[in-house]
C-alpha cells in the first residue's frame, strides 16, 4: 500500500473555514477526518455534508466516533475510538464504510487486528501541544505497535513533514495530522509540504528487481533509460524487458519504473 496522509480537523474551527479548509487540501491528502467532540450529530451531518458540498470526495471523509453519522451523510468512513462502540458489534451494519481505530499502547494493538480494523491510528509519537503534559510513545513504541499489527498503523501526534522518514522507518504506513495542517496560515502549502516528503520517501524506497536480483533505485533512475545510465548501458546495444513486456528502443526515456518491477536487461557483445 502507498504511505497514506490523514490530515484532521482540530476542534477550532467554525464550519465555514473548515470546509474551504477541506477543499483546499484534499487533493494532497488520503482521507479527512472530522473530530470535533463538541458537536453534536446534527451539527456533524451539516459537516458532512458541506465537506462534500465544497467538493470533497465522500470516500475521503472520516466521521469521528460517531458511525450513525457516518453512515447517514454518506461519509467514507467512521474512526473508533477506545471509549467507541467496538468495531466488531458495529461491523454488520459498515455497508462499505472504512473503519479505523484509535490506540494508544502495542498491546491494544492486537484487539483492533481482530477486530478487522481497515487502519490504526496510533501515538502520540512526538510532543504536541494537543497533549500537553503527556509524555509521547515515541518511535520505538511505535516501531512495535507497527510490528504487533496486520494493518496498517498510522502515527499521529506533533509530525512534521521532515519526520515521515523515520516514521516510515520505524514501520508506519502512514501519517495523521491534525494542527499541522488544518492550523496552518496555509493549510494547501502544509498538506503538499507532507505529500512532497511522503513522496520523495516513497521513490528512495523503491524495490525493483533487475536481472532477477531485488534492486533499491534513488531519486534520479526514474525511467529505463536512466537506469541504464546507473549500469553504464545507456546507448549500449540492448534488448530490455519490463514485467514480461519488451520495451521499445524509443520507450526506454519514457517508460517510468514503478515499484516491484521486474526488469530483464540483455546487452548483446559484438564479436568477429
């Protein structure tokens, strides 16, 4: 799965603001979700469904605690908390709602496996002024929630964009971000700001496989013909073959890697 941005609304915010807030990001972001504690569910639907008036993706809301909300607005998801109804009394009725939990320890980690929770969110990892006061789990306690768990966990808590690597490191598949973006003078520029670093991490990471042989690729091998500059094949006399597909001599500048690719190169020697 891609590395996954979940940015959260921050309880601050009037409606108005939120949703252009919403508009203005969610093309940077993977899910957004509506947390706001002190709203009730009528207020939460008017939420929904300006969220989606403003022009975001129903798939991409996320309703906080409240599933009789999710499910009547038609939000793409509900997120559980430790004081929600547990995900598997309400599994039944989720249709095709996302469902995330929301734990704080590795051992609760296992609980929201079992549950079939599609995503957990999981921290705080670094000091935030949300928690103020409270001592943050940290990488180390993050890196073995992320070992503990089938799905995927999500770090939350104080993450800035220069912090996905070692998250990303320590096992999360994704990142949730609440004042980060949705309390910033430019809430657009912060989401692409975390979308950018998420990216550049993704493509460093890359795994191909050439000549049978699992391969990272960095930043500059993003096409054939750029890998094979990196062997010292560029313009050399070559049959390339991508994922059982030869690849045309004009295609090699062309043709981008993704990852896991396979990757068969023959170079074929002159001889009298």
């Amino acid at each position: 799965m891609t590395f996954q941005l979940h940015a959260i609304t921050t309880g601050t915010l009037e409606l108005a603001q939120a949703s252009s807030t919403a508009a203005a990001i969610h093309s940077f972001v993977d899910y957004i979700h509506i947390r706001e504690k002190q709203r009730s569910a009528r207020e939460l639907l008017y939420w929904v469904e300006a969220f989606r008036k403003a022009g975001v993706p129903a798939e991409k809301i996320i309703v906080n605690d409240r599933l009789d909300v999710a499910l009547a607005a038609g939000a793409g998801g509900v997120q559980l908390t430790e004081s929600s109804v547990p995900l598997k009394q309400v599994r039944p009725f989720l249709r095709q709602l996302a469902a995330g939990c929301s734990v704080h320890e590795p051992a609760a980690v296992a609980h929201a496996n079992e549950e079939r929770a599609d995503w957990i969110l999981f921290g705080h990892i670094y000091d935030t002024a949300s928690k103020p006061g409270r001592k943050p789990r940290g990488l180390e306690t993050l890196q073995a929630a992320a070992y503990a768990s089938r799905v995927p966990v999500i770090a939350i808590g104080g993450i800035k964009p220069h912090h996905i690597r070692e998250v990303k490191a320590a096992g999360a598949k994704g990142v949730a971000v609440m004042s980060g973006i949705f309390a910033s003078k430019d809430p657009a520029a912060a989401a692409a700001s975390y979308q950018t670093a998420i990216k550049k991490e993704e493509i460093n990471d890359m795994q191909i496989v050439v000549n049978g042989k699992s391969t990272p690729i960095s930043l500059q091998e993003l096409t054939i013909e750029e890998l094979l500059a990196s062997y010292s094949l560029q313009g050399k006399a070559v049959i390339v073959e991508i994922n059982g597909h030869i690849v045309p001599k004009e295609r090699l500048g062309l043709t981008t890697i993704q990852e896991g690719d396979r990757i068969e190169i023959v170079q074929f020697v002159g001889g009298g």
